[in-house]
C-alpha cells in the first residue's frame, strides 16, 4: 500500500457503520454528506475493496467493511491517546476536554467547580455533557465520565471521588414534621420522589439495621432538581442526593428528616479509558474534582 489510512476517513467509516446511513452519519459528525461520501469512496479506493454496499434506501457492510471496523475502533483509540498525550507542552495543562457527567451532578456542580478549574488553567477548554446513562468512552470521544460504581469495562481507570448518599429532607413548614420518629412514621407523610424509582422502596440504614420504606408519593418528577425543589415548596419528604441537599440544609430551606437514616453510600468514581489517557490536563481536572467535593463534604 503506497498511501496510509486517513484517520479522517476512517472516522466517516465508523460513523456511517454505527449511524446506518451517510445523512445521520455526516449529521453526527457535523460535515456535509458530500463529504462524508467522498471520504468513504477515497478509502475504498486506497484499500482497493468495497466497504459498503448502497441502494436507495439502505446500505449494507460487506465483508470486508467488517474486518476493517473491528479493527478501525483500536485504531481511532489509539490515536486519540497519542494526540491527548502529544497535546500539551511540558506537561503543563492545555487542550481539550470532553467530559460525561450524569445530570443532576451537572445542574448541582458542574457550573462552579467548571468556572473554578478554568480560572486556575485558563490554557484548558471544557466540554461538560450531562448524560443519564454510561457512556462508551472511546466510541463517543469523552476523556472521561463521572459514574456512580466503576464502570464494567475492566480496561478503563476508576478513581475514587468520594462517596455518596442521600437524605431525607423536607421543608421545615411540612405540617407534622416534627413528628417523625421512625422510618416506619413516613407511610402517614406525603412523598416527593424521582419518577423512575415510583415502584421502588427507599433503602435506608442505620449502622447495622437496614430498612425499606415503601412508596406512595403523591408527586413524582422527572430530576432530582425538580424533586428538591417540590419538597422546598412542602410538597412532602423526599430522598435527596447529599450534595444536591447540602446547600438547601444550609440555608434552612430543607431540614434533614431522621437524621441518622440515610442512603447506603455510593462511591462517586470518575472514569477514564486507559493509563495512556490520564493528560496533564486530565489528570489536573480530576485532582480538581476532589479537592471541591472534599471542601463541600467539609462544609456540609
């Protein structure tokens, strides 16, 4: 072979793969389809195969279009290591980052401590994306993602933010409140809850005893921000992420509701594709991470 691959090329390759046409693909990777066509045609050219077969209306990936994007996602990973490591000079952070972050995390912190490790490296850019599921870190081009629980993916780096738990929290106006003695006492209090978990228990322990406390909220809503500020309103008792609670109890706008009952805890990782990934600037954006939730454990 007298020409080498276009990492370009193999890009529009892999898109047109996983999006199953060149209209969603050259839409994902935001060029014209013209583009995209002629990058697909130029790499059949150069590899002297077809990769894809067209027809009006759907394509099919021959054989040799399968070899090639089995390897292509090994390829495209490994080039983005080089240019994340070859990206900074001196090891002095400067780039790109593009981060996954789950959204009521995002809502909750991701505004400051972003705007805080800007004005500490000004020579790194953010990209913060809320995303409510986990993410394929290579595939969708993420640095990294904060997770709750390491991911599956035994290759990736897990590292440990802190730990999480949620409270139970109500406006101190909710008539009754004072009341509340027992996890048991909850059943005659209205709930405010996520509408994903309107079936579920809440889990709650105390040292060594665990209990459960069954649902019947009489408002759930789609964001833990939402459900937050329903319980300010006096919608009911609500189950809280700590770190979503925390400023609220500070104010005195929630009070904690049997205060020696939470959530079991939940380690807060942030996930990255490999050692070969952790950038200077990477590696200062997680160190960043820490030392902010550290100083509003603190302050809680």
């Amino acid at each position: 072979m007298d020409k080498d691959l276009d990492l370009a090329a193999l890009r529009a390759f892999r898109a047109v793969c996983r999006e199953g046409s060149f209209a969603a693909a050259a839409l994902q990777l935001r060029v014209p389809k013209s583009t995209l066509s002629k990058r697909i045609a130029d790499l059949e050219a150069l590899l002297g195969v077809r990769l894809i077969e067209r027809s009006t209306r759907s394509l099919h990936i021959t054989q040799e279009g399968e070899v090639l994007l089995s390897r292509t996602e090994r390829l495209l990973g490994e080039a983005d290591d080089i240019r994340r490591a070859l990206g900074e000079s001196g090891g002095q952070p400067k780039g790109h980052l593009r981060i996954s972050v789950p959204p009521v995390l995002g809502v909750v912190l991701m505004g400051r401590i972003s705007a805080e490790f800007r004005a500490l490296y000004p020579d790194v850019t953010l990209e913060i994306h809320f995303v409510d599921r986990t993410p394929d870190l290579l595939e969708e081009g993420f640095d990294g993602a904060i997770s709750f629980g390491p991911m599956e993916d035994s290759a990736q780096i897990a590292r440990l933010l802190t730990h999480g738990h949620a409270v139970l929290a109500a406006a101190p106006t909710l008539q009754g409140i004072d009341a509340i003695r027992s996890p048991e006492d909850l059943a005659h209090y209205p709930q405010v809850t996520i509408a994903a978990g309107w079936l579920g228990p809440w889990p709650l322990h105390r040292g060594n005893e665990e209990v459960s406390v069954p649902l019947r909220p009489g408002l759930a809503l789609g964001s833990f921000v939402a459900v937050r500020d329903a319980a300010i309103a006096g919608a009911g008792v609500a189950l809280l992420p700590w770190l979503l609670a925390q400023p609220c109890l500070t104010e005195g706008t929630l009070v904690q509701v049997l205060p020696d009952w939470t959530s079991p805890r939940r380690g807060l990782y942030f996930v990255y594709p490999s050692a070969h990934s952790l950038t200077a600037r990477l590696r200062a954006f997680i160190d960043h991470m820490v030392d902010s939730l550290r100083a509003m454990e603190r302050a809680g």
